[in-house]
C-alpha cells in the first residue's frame, strides 16, 4: 500500500482522534465560563500539539539547511 493513499475511512478516524485528543479540550478551554479543570486540559492539549508541531517542523527544515548547506559548499 502506498503511504500517500488514504482511505475515508482512516482521514476519518484521524480527525475523531485528532478532536478527541485536542480539538475537543481546546473549544472547551476558550470559554470564559470553563472549569479550572476544562482550562487545565486546554493547556495541556495546546502543549501537547506544539511540541507535536515543533517536532514535525524541525524534521522538516533540518532536511531543508542540510540540502541548501551541500548545495553551497559545492
């Protein structure tokens, strides 16, 4: 199976994750009447998305200096 074929199915089943795991505690973090609990998981879930992010951008742009680094010492 090629990686870059995806099935209805499992776009769908990333997003239910995706809202379960952040999107879900996130909404509920924004409202000004939220528990000290619910604003807690916000936090914890905005964080958590971040390093997810970070993580996923220097993976990228390290690849990408590396490449232009070659490029310029050639």
């Amino acid at each position: 199976m090629d990686i870059l074929c995806f099935h209805k199915r499992d776009i769908c089943f990333f997003f239910g994750q995706f809202q379960a795991s952040y999107g879900k505690p996130l909404l509920a973090a924004r409202d000004p009447k939220c528990s000290a609990k619910d604003a807690e998981a916000g936090v914890l879930a905005m964080e958590a998305l971040h390093k997810q992010v970070m993580l996923f951008l220097e993976f990228i742009f390290s690849d990408f200096l590396f490449s232009v680094a070659i490029v310029e010492n050639w």
